[in-house]
C-alpha cells in the first residue's frame, strides 16, 4: 500500500545550509542534524508545519534555532537543545505545549517572545552565558519559582518574565538594562544593582517591603 508506506516512512529534507531534519510519524520525534545556523520561518513556512511533532530533538552543530521554527506546535511538549546553541530565535517555541526547557550555556540570546504563551511551561533553567533575554520571552508562562539571573545577563527585555509568579529575584552585577514589565516579583525585598542604568514602566510589579536601588540608576520610568 503505497498510501501506507508514505504515511509511516520518515519525512527528510533541509532546514539550514547544513541542517537537515528527519521527522518520525510512528514516534511523532522530529530529529535536527548537521551543523550551523536553521534558517528564519514564517508562521506556516516550516518544512515540518503540518506534521504531528511530540518531541524535538535537536544534535550537537545546530547553532541557532530559526524564527517561528516550532511556533504554535500544539503538541510539541519535550524538546532537547545542544551544548553548541547560541541563539533561540524570534517566536521560535511560542504557543507549544512544552512543559520544561534547559537553555544551554553557550546561548546568548534568547529572542523576542521565543517562549510566550507556552502554557504548560513550568520549569525553566537558564544557562550561565545568556547575554540577553529579549521582549516578551517568556511572557506569560505559568512559572513559580526563586529566580537568580545569569550573571552575564546585561539585557532583560520588555514584559520578558512576566506572568512568572516569582517568590524572589536575584539580579547580577552586569544588568544594565530592565524593560517594561520585566517582573511579577512577590518578595520581601529587591536590591537593584549598581550596574543597572534603566528601569523601565511597571518593571517589578508586585509586593515589597524593602527596595534599594544602586548608584547607576540614569532613568526611572513611570
């Protein structure tokens, strides 16, 4: 049945100019391998948009992940990254249904909305070499946690955690830039360091009894 062996036989094909993917409709995995940069997508442009994705697994040489590449895949809730990632583009998960992302320390930058509305997301470990974590990141998922900022952070972008309920927040020395409503933070006390320049309008929503501010402080928003 040639219907049959078409529905069951791996769909192959290129992602980058040296990745290619291999999606498994028995298993419903989706394997990226190769090495270097996957290139940007449109919404429903992914080689791999109509298919049943579960899981991503993504081999070590892969070093960006595209804009929109897994954007609004439903059913996608595990997802492994490699060592060599640098970059997580624009939109890149958001919508999915993943449940739990390790980001890798050789990343830097974590672009604009790359997770938002990721609804079941609730664990998020964030590796040491982030530079930058752009707007709207991680809007909207449901995390609850003590979160400590990667000390190489020196950008936290616009509405970047929020909706995060965070029992506490731990910001670095490095920090110089906090967006608008960056944090939904519910803690006794935040100490802003002395590295941050701008804090932006509704930066730190929530309760405090207790804010110190550095002595690098330029701008204040409302």
């Amino acid at each position: 049945d040639k219907d049959l062996i078409k529905r069951i036989s791996p769909q192959t094909g290129s992602c980058g100019s040296s990745l290619n993917y291999a999606y498994y409709p028995k298993t419903h995995i989706l394997e990226i391998t190769g090495k270097g940069e996957m290139r940007d997508f449109t919404s429903k442009s992914q080689p791999w948009h109509d298919c049943y994705i579960e899981e991503v697994r993504i081999e070590e040489g892969c070093t960006s992940i595209g804009n929109l590449a897994f954007y609004m895949s439903q059913y996608l809730t595990t997802v492994e990254l490699p060592y060599t990632l640098k970059s997580i583009g624009v939109r890149s998960f958001a919508g999915s249904s993943i449940t739990k992302v390790t980001i890798p320390n050789n990343v830097l930058y974590i672009k604009d909305g790359a997770f938002e509305n990721c609804q079941y997301l609730k664990s998020v470990i964030l590796g040491d070499g982030i530079e930058e974590i752009g707007d709207g990141a991680f809007y909207q998922c449901p995390v609850t946690k003590y979160l400590t900022l990667p000390e190489n952070v020196t950008k936290v972008g616009d509405n970047a955690f929020f909706g995060w309920k965070l029992s506490g927040l731990a910001l670095n020395e490095k920090l110089k830039t906090i967006g608008n409503a960056a944090f939904y933070v519910t803690a006794k006390t935040i100490s802003i360091p002395n590295s941050v320049e701008s804090i932006g309008s509704l930066a730190f929503t929530g309760t405090f009894s207790n804010v110190t501010i550095g002595t690098g402080l330029t701008t204040l928003s409302k």
